[in-house]
C-alpha cells in the first residue's frame, strides 16, 4: 500500500503485544493521524491493548507525557514486587499510576470501538472484553506469565492475551470503507548491531534480577548444569517469542490485513520502558518506510 492510499482513510487498528515494544504503537498512531486517517475502532492485546484504551480514551497525550518521562529508575519503582511463585509483579502500581489520568471508566463508553484480549487460563481460552470494567480488561491482557501475577475476573485467573491471541484481528469492529491496519512489534527482523546489544544487556540484567529473586525465595543455589542453560527469563522470553510467531504468521496469513506496520522484536527487551521516546519515533518511521517502499501488509 502506498502513502497515498492511506491518507484520509477510516482505519481499524489491531495493536499486538510485546512489553515495551508497545510503546513504538503509539508511533504508529501518531503517523496515521499526521496522515489525515480517523482510527475509528481498536483491537490490542497485552500492551497493544493499553496504547489502543488509552487512545481510545482520549489520553494519548497525557500517556505519552508520562511514559516517556520514566528512566530505569522510575521503571524499576513501579514493580510492585512479590515473593508470589505465580509471579514477581502484581502489576498495581503501573495501573494506578494510569488512573490518575484516565479516571474509572468502562469499555462500552469509550467513544470509539474498543477490545481488550486475554487468556483465561483457568478454561484454556481466549477471552474479550468488549464492556465492564476498563482497567481490569488491561491489567488480565497484559498479565505476562510468569512475571505478572494473574487476575482474577469472574473467578477465573486471566493472563497475558499474547498467549493465545498476539494480534487480535477478528475481534476488530469493521466499518464500511475502513482499511485493516496492524501494528506488529514483535517481527523477526534484523536491527542494528548496537540495539540488538542494548536490548540482550537489559534482558540479562533483568535475568540476573529474576535468578537472584528466585535463589533468595527457594533458598537454593544453581548448580553447573543450571549456569550452562537459558536463565528463567529468557526461557520464558523465548518460549512465548516462538509460539506467538507461528500465531502471528498465521494470523495475518489467514486475515489478510490491509498494512502490517512491522517493528523487529530486537528493538528492546520487555522492560526498557525508559526508552519510550525512541521507541514512539521507531513507531511512526517504522510507518512511513512500509509506506514509501510501497510494502505489502500481507505478503
């Protein structure tokens, strides 16, 4: 699809997961609507679920403000730890943060179409929220396993929605003449060698964290075969990049989306979100190079 295609157009954004990566969704926005196009529904999941309600909400400015202000410390402050064998973070602090801002409010009164996924891991399945409660649909879409603690809705534990459904096309609310446009950030695609150094350095100093955590709640100590294999992070890290891309791929095989915006999964690790100004930029060149070099979304 070329530039000239998509300007002006009504548009149905699907936002996939992927940490912080997320944070290059808004990048993306902001093009589409320096493009002249109206977003006039929104799908997401995990942290593509967060940018897409916050947009959707109206406070994308405020969001973005906030967000591109946390440095590593600031990060760090907002991981309400817990010594929980379901997960290190409960994921209460980053949300309450939000509401200052967003104010309580539910799905169905949003101003544009809005879906949230997650899993239900209780049932093994796929759940939408579509109404109810705005934050608790985020907080189970982005309830990463093994990492966020699970919430509980309607009695039932819920985690990350990239589980199941990384990129939640068919739950998008469709309109006459819009064009299906979706943000993956969670690509395999090739980055700088620099970046793709700064990413595995944070994932390895926020392995050596989840290692340390773990010995001090086990009282254990790694042995030789242990200090040879994945750390607990990166194995779950890998385990969930592997099973969304073969999700992902045939998703977008299967729905034929208009545009697919790809952003490599080597941008960052899950945490930098201290890196949110870079990524946001990443987002909208990510755009507008799809656009100029006139590259299919389906191909």
């Amino acid at each position: 699809m070329a530039l000239t295609e998509l300007r002006n157009k009504k548009i149905a954004l699907v936002l996939s997961s992927g940490g912080a990566r997320g944070v290059a969704h808004i990048g993306v926005i902001e093009g589409l609507l320096e493009l002249g196009c109206e977003i006039s529904s929104i799908a997401g999941s995990s942290m593509g679920a967060v940018v897409g309600a916050v947009y959707a909400a109206g406070k994308l400015p405020e969001f973005k403000e906030w967000i591109t202000n946390l440095d590593r410390i600031d990060v760090f402050r907002l991981m309400d730890f817990t010594l929980s064998g379901q997960g290190f973070v409960r994921g209460e602090k980053v949300f309450n943060e939000m509401a200052a801002f967003m104010g309580e409010r539910n799905i169905e009164d949003l101003p544009i179409p809005f879906a949230a996924v997650a899993t239900d891991i209780t049932n093994r399945r796929e759940v939408v929220f579509k109404k109810g409660n705005l934050y608790q649909a985020l907080r189970a879409s982005a309830a990463i396993p093994s990492v966020v603690k699970p919430v509980w809705v309607n009695g039932n534990q819920h985690v990350d929605g990239g589980v199941m459904n990384p990129i939640p096309i068919q739950h998008i609310a469709r309109f006459q003449d819009d064009l299906l446009v979706v943000s993956d950030v969670n690509a395999d695609l090739p980055v700088s060698p620099a970046m793709r150094r700064e990413a595995t350095n944070e994932n390895r100093r926020w392995a050596s964290f989840l290692e340390n955590w773990k010995i001090s709640k086990d009282g254990e100590s790694k042995d030789k075969e242990t200090d040879k294999a994945l750390s607990y992070f990166d194995l779950v890290a890998r385990s969930v990049d592997l099973m969304q891309d073969r999700i992902s791929d045939f998703i977008i095989q299967t729905m034929k989306p208009d545009l697919v915006i790809r952003i490599s999964r080597y941008t960052c690790s899950t945490f930098e979100f201290h890196r949110s100004e870079s990524l946001i930029k990443c987002g909208r060149q990510q755009l507008l190079s799809t656009l100029e070099n006139d590259i299919p979304g389906t191909e």
